[in-house]
C-alpha cells in the first residue's frame, strides 16, 4: 500500500477528493491545495489518466523530523533509490521549503541529491545525472518546520499538459481548473453547453472529454512509465481500458458551443479542438456575445470573462465584457444555469442576476469566485 498526494487549484479539494473517490482510493484527505490518499501502485498510473482536476500525483517515500543536514541526509539514504531507476538513468528534485532549518530550498536539495548518487556510486560505482528537463525521476522535497517529506512525481510533467495544446490564448485557463470547475458546477454530461467567451475553448474541450468519457490523460506518457518498478501489465490493462471507454464514449458527445470576439483565439480554439480530436463537433462563432445566437438554447453555461485586476487601465472595457454576457445571458439562456468565473466582485453586478452560488477558487495568483446563476425561463 501507497501513501500518495495529488495537488490541485486552491478552492477544488473537494471536487478532487470526490474523483479520488470515485477511483476506488483509500484514506481520502482533502488538505490545502490538494488531498492524501492511499492505494497500490496502479492506482497511482490510474489517478495520473483519470483525475481531471489533479494537476500532480506524487508518491511518499519518506518521512521524517529533520533539524540539519545529517537528518535530511540521512532520511534520503533510507530510500532505496534503486527501486525507481538505474544509474544511467536521470532525475531532478523539486524543493519546498517553510520555516525549516534551512532558509531556501537550494542547500537541502543538494543534500537530498548527494544522498541519492551517494548511494547509486556505493553500490555501482556511478551516478545517475540530474536533468532539469523531462528528467526519469521527478522527485518533491517539502521541509515544513521539522518535518521532512520527500515525494516521487508520477506524472512528470504536470497533468493539466493534457497534450493537445501547441499554442497559447493570453489567459488561458489551467486544464485541470477548468475540468474541476466543471465537475463543480454538477453538469450532467448532456445538456447543451454554451462557453459564450471562449477564448481558446478549455472549457469546451474538458465538457468534450468529460461527456465521451475520455481519460484526460489518454495520448501522453508519464514519468512512471520510466521507473524499474512500473507494473507494465496493469499499467496496459488502465490504458486500454481507457481506451475502450474512449472509443465507445465517442457517440455521446452533447451539442457544445463557444463563442469569442478575438479572432487569433477563435483560431486558437479551433486548432485545440481539432487536435484534441474533436474538429467539427463544436460549433465556434465569432462575434460580441452580446449578439451571440447560440445553435440550440443552452441548458448550461461556463465561462471565464476578462476581470483584469482592480487599477488595471483596461477595467473599463472588462465591464463591457461582463455587460455583454449578461445581455447573453438575459436574451439566449432562459431557464440555464450559468457559472462564471469572477476575479473582481464589483465586474460581476454587470450581470444584473443573484447569484445562487459563490464558490471561492484560485486562479493562479488570483483570488476568484465561481459563481452560480439560474436564468429564469
Ligand atoms: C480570460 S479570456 C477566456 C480564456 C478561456 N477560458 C481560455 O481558457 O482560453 C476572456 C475572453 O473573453 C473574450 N471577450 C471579451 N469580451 C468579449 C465580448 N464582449 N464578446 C466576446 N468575447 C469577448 C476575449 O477575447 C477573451 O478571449
């Protein structure tokens, strides 16, 4: 039995311990910015293909009070670094660091290091390297006061990369925000979904992935497909599976459309669509969502307006934003529910509607709320 943690945007613990759940996990804890769990190593390759609002899983390999260098070093040499890779293999450690013995994370990274190719040289003579970038080993070091945890990554890169996007919208929104916003909203996976200001679709596509029951992390790979002690068979058996869901899922998608004015992000939108291999299926508009007509009434609405932040030059015309999609919302959704995604309270009376829910969630830096409305029909 693992002990393992996946990390998610502030504000979502909840949908992600749900999924967690859902995935047969063990000893679910929500914590901040993330939840615990436990479950065999196949659980871990499943929670890195199925978990759509994890953007990291991460396995526990050790534990310990540590108040200098000796202990830390000490608690990484009790690790058996072998189990994970040779020494021809490659690794990097990521460090975390709050009122420890240490002031920053470089000095207890490098022990941490030392301990690993110590061990490797001691038992055969050299050392694996270690490589900033997709590197075999992905390993955490989080020093809490006294407290040492060191991790292994399993995702490698993080798990919002679903692997579709070649390029970016200016504020994009975080696949995995998207996704566990989404879930929040409690969407049934069929009514019609409407994105009115789309930019480069990322809710459009997460709706797409959810409704065909398609693993988001279906056509990447993961740092634990690398690790001497990866279960290839059951790892296999996960990714087929998906696979299968995926295929016969296919048929179920619900009418999805978005909208933006921009017409680098519609062209973005349509290029993320195509790739993550649904081109054709979504239907994309361009126009002021003020004027936007919809192909079929929607019964769900998400979407993320521009807030900028408070002082920013440009509030003005993110009032207009906002103004514009509550003439959407008033004109084309009549008895929808619609969730917006607000990073400026005063923006969001623009709407002119009550909200029934404010659900507060991070976006990166900034402190938001997802806001729930029921249109009257
Ligand atoms: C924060 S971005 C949305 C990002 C999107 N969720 C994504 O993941 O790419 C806001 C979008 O609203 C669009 N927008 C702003 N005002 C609009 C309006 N009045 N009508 C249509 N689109 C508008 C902008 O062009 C921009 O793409």
């Amino acid at each position: 039995m693992a002990r393992f943690y996946a990390a998610c945007t502030l504000g979502l613990e909840a949908v992600l311990a749900e999924e967690l759940r859902a995935l047969g996990a063990g000893a679910v804890a929500e914590r901040r910015g993330g939840a615990s769990f436990e479950g065999d190593l196949a659980l871990g390759y499943a929670a890195c293909l199925w978990l759509r609002s994890a953007v990291r899983v991460q396995q526990e390999l050790a534990r310990g009070q540590v108040h200098g260098r000796e202990d830390l070093y000490q608690l990484a040499a009790s690790v058996d670094w072998s189990v994970s890779i040779t020494h021809l293999q490659t690794l990097a450690i990521d460090g975390a660091v709050r009122d420890s013995f240490a002031n920053d994370t470089r000095f207890p990274v490098l022990v941490v290091k030392d301990a690993i190719c110590d061990q490797f040289r001691d038992h055969t003579g050299q050392r694996p390297s270690v490589e900033r970038d997709r590197p075999d080993l992905p390993l955490k070091l989080v020093l809490q006061g006294s407290e040492a945890i060191l991790y292994r990554d399993f995702g490698g890169p993080p798990l919002h990369k679903r692997g579709y996007r070649e390029i970016q919208h200016k504020s994009p929104l975080n696949e995995a925000t998207a996704a566990g916003l989404l879930l929040r909203t409690g969407w049934d996976r069929k009514a019609p979904l409407c994105d009115p200001l789309c930019g480069s679709a990322t809710f459009l596509i997460e709706a797409a992935f959810l409704a065909t029951d398609r693993a988001p992390g279906l056509g990447r790979s993961f740092a634990f497909e690398r690790w001497r002690d990866v279960d290839l068979d059951a790892w296999r058996r996960l990714y087929d599976d998906a696979e299968a869901r995926a295929m016969r899922g296919a048929a179920q998608l619900p009418v999805l459309c978005g909208n933006d004015r921009h017409p680098g992000a519609m062209a973005i939108a349509a290029q993320a669509i195509e790739a993550a291999g649904f081109g054709g299926r979504i239907d994309l508009q361009r126009s002021d969502a003020a004027d936007y007509q919809p192909p079929t009434r929607p019964g769900m609405v998400v979407t993320n307006p521009p807030y900028g932040e408070r002082l920013q030059p440009d509030a003005g015309s993110a009032a207009a934003s906002w103004h514009a999609l509550g003439n959407f919302l008033h004109r084309q959704c009549a008895g929808a529910e619609a969730w917006v995604l607000c990073g400026e309270p005063l923006l969001s009376r623009e709407l002119g509607l009550r909200s029934f829910a404010k659900v507060p969630v991070w976006n990166g830096p900034i402190e938001c709320r997802w806001l729930g409305y029921r249109i009257d029909g």
